[in-house]
C-alpha cells in the first residue's frame, strides 16, 4: 500500500490516527454538523404526503386524493471533463445518473425511503403534518481519474482511481407560505467495482480517446459497500419580477452531510430569465460531483404562456472531513492519502443555462469549477468539468 504523507516524501508522523480513527472522526464531525444545523434554525420534517385542507402550493401536483402523483417525472444527469472546451481527462472525469420522482420513488423494490425517514427523524426533529413531502429515487455511477491514465501503474502525489455506483433516495419538505425548504438524501453504493471502468473504457474506444491502463490500482478496488446521509436547508432570499416575462431568484443553501463525503457547506445561487418553475425546485447547489437526487414539479405552475429559458450561477464553501475518493476506506488501496494530505476547505463555482424544449422537456448545460482538494503533489489542482441535464416534468 501507498501511503503518500507529502509530495516531498517527508516520513510519516508515528503518532497520525489510523485510517478507521480518522473515518469515524469524520462520521462524528457529520453528524455534529447536522445538529448544530438544526439548532441554528426552526426545523420541520417528517409530514404526511399531502395536507389536505391547505391552498394549492406552486410546484406540486396531487392526485385526486389530494397525494403526491405516483409519476411526476425523470431527469437525466450525465456529467464529463469533455463537455468542457479544455482538453482535459482527468479528477472528476464523469458521471451519470437517472432520477425519477414520485411516490414511485417511495414505493420502488430498490428504494430506501423508509431508512431516510428514520435518519430524517434524528436529524430533522418534530413532525409538521402542515407540509408536503416529495419522494424522489436516483441510481448513478461516477469516475475519477489521474492525469496520465495511459499509465499502467499509480502516480503518488496525483489523484488516485476511483469508482462509485450507487443508488439515492431524496426528500423535499414544502410547505405553502414558507420561504425555507429542506432536501435530505440517503444513498447506499459500492467503490471499486469493474462495472465503471468498463464502461468508460467503452465511451472512450466510442469517441476515440485513450483508455485508462490502471483501473486495477482504484480506491478499494474488488468492492466496497459505502453509503451518505445529506441534510440540506434550503431558503429563498430574494424574488422579483424583472421584466414582462422575466425574473429573478436568489437562494442560499446550509447543509451537512456524513458517508463517504463527510462535510458541511454553505451556497448562494442565483438564477434569472423567463422562470416558470418554484425556486426549490432546481438543484445546482446541492450538487457533489453528480446531481442528489431532486423532486420534479409536475410541469410548470405560475403561468401556461410561458417556456423557460433562464441562466444560473452559484459559488459554494465545503469545509471537508472525509473524502472516500481520496482517502479510502476500509479496504486496502494501492494509492490513498491521509487527512493532512487533503484541503479541508473547498470552494466551487458554476454557471448554467436551462431551456424549455417542447412540452416539459427542458435541457440544461452547466460548467463546474471546484478549487484542488489536495495540498501538493501534481494533484493539486482545480477541477473542471460540464454537465448535461435533460428532464421531463409530467
């Protein structure tokens, strides 16, 4: 095993805590984080799927029983280092993932809803059955990648290999006249599988890149069970009508989150153009690498002559204790780094723009940049990447 302490091969502090010690600090730090979250703030969480009773709130469609509709659509997220007009092929070198929302989500054979609301119900505190709820279920997988990968073994001080496939399940707590909206996601994943490295070797023989020689080398590679809990807190700052058919919305966002990111974040985003939907419902600052799983609105809500065309930008602060993709787990990995090897403060901006095709199907491009997560070595550096979304709102 590598251990790589400093670029500058400085040996090893005798006294560092072991990698279990530092993984569980993390956890702990995680699960700090979320609780003082929720006693900066008056929290509300779990509730019943609808609240009968109550005026119609703007981005939610019941059925006839006054629920949640059992399909209220799909988005399609496919994220990659190539989308961007640097060539690059490195660090977070892509992702995919579908969701798809509804109570379909919450009564899915692969779903986990049922562990999110009982870690809900820790983190979150008292029932309001005045709010809805809004279930929503993601599978994804993601890459990570060195520089060179026509290398055939590890580059100590780059960043090692690593892989993810996983499933999520998401929460949205609304509620009608409150300008504050919480998320929560819990997913469960494998790390070092062959499935991902498969396929990327496929999509790079398919637009004729080379193919990486050193997936054998990945984080807990053969395999290893990992999961994430995700409290976000989410609030409307500012709204207003610019123009005959254009707005703005600005937003920030607190979060913490314990698994294999253990870390807490703040965000502030914006977005601005012709907007037709609730502002909770995009969600570009609760993005870690590949989208959490998000509600859809069930179609446009405030007016029907209207098809959105808007941009969007947002910067974001992750204070980070754990990093599985850098740090490893349990399992033994040829490459991985220590705590003190890692930044512990992140920041990332991104830019976007959102189109309403035909009908509820809106397509979005958006460029990510997020500063080094490592402090030396030729893996200390910014990471760049674009991303694709398409979803359909039903």
């Amino acid at each position: 095993m590598i251990h790589h302490q400093k670029w500058r091969f400085e040996p090893p502090d005798p006294q560092a805590e072991s990698r279990a010690d530092t993984i569980v600090g993390a956890f702990a730090l995680g699960f700090l984080a979320m609780l003082l979250l929720t006693a900066a703030t008056p929290v509300w969480a779990q509730s019943v799927d609808s609240a009968p009773g109550n005026a119609p709130i703007a981005g939610i469609q019941l059925d006839a029983a006054g629920r949640e509709k059992y399909d209220t659509g799909w988005a399609y997220y496919f994220d990659n280092d190539a989308l961007m007009p640097a060539e690059r092929d490195e660090d977070y070198t892509g992702g995919m993932a579908l969701t798809m929302s509804g109570r379909r989500a919450q009564e899915s054979l692969v779903s986990l809803d049922t562990p999110l609301g009982w870690l809900d119900r820790i983190a979150l505190g008292q029932s309001r059955t005045e709010a809805h709820q809004l279930h929503s279920l993601q599978v994804g997988a993601i890459a990570f990648t060195p520089s060179d990968i026509q290398l055939d073994a590890v580059t100590p001080g780059d960043r090692p290999y690593a892989s993810l496939l996983y499933v999520a399940n998401g929460r949205s707590y609304v509620r009608g006249a409150d300008l504050t909206v919480y998320h929560t996601s819990f997913s469960i994943g494998v790390l070092g599988t062959r499935a991902v490295p498969e396929f990327q070797d496929q999509f790079h023989g398919a637009i004729g890149a080379h193919k990486p020689q050193a997936w054998d080398h990945q984080i807990s590679d053969g395999g290893e069970p990992t999961f994430r809990y995700t409290a976000t807190r989410q609030d409307l700052q500012r709204a207003a009508e610019s123009g005959a058919r254009t707005r703005y919305e600005i937003k920030s966002a607190i979060a913490g989150s314990v698994g294999y990111l253990s870390e807490v974040s703040a965000a502030l985003s914006i977005r601005w153009g012709r907007i037709n939907t609730p502002w909770w419902s995009g969600p570009p600052d609760r993005v870690e690498y590949i989208a959490e799983p998000a509600p859809a609105t069930g179609g446009s809500v405030m007016r029907s002559d209207i098809k959105e065309l808007y941009i969007w930008a947002g910067i974001k602060a992750h204070v980070r204790a754990y990093n599985a993709f850098l740090q490893g787990q349990f399992r033994h990995s040829d490459l991985e780094y220590n705590y003190s090897d890692t930044r512990p403060l992140i920041t990332e901006a991104w830019a976007g723009v959102t189109a309403q095709l035909v009908g509820e199907y809106r397509f979005s491009w958006v460029m990510r940049l997020q500063s080094s997560e490592l402090r030396d070595g030729p893996g200390d550096r910014s990471l760049l990447w674009g991303g694709l979304v398409v979803s359909h709102d039903i």
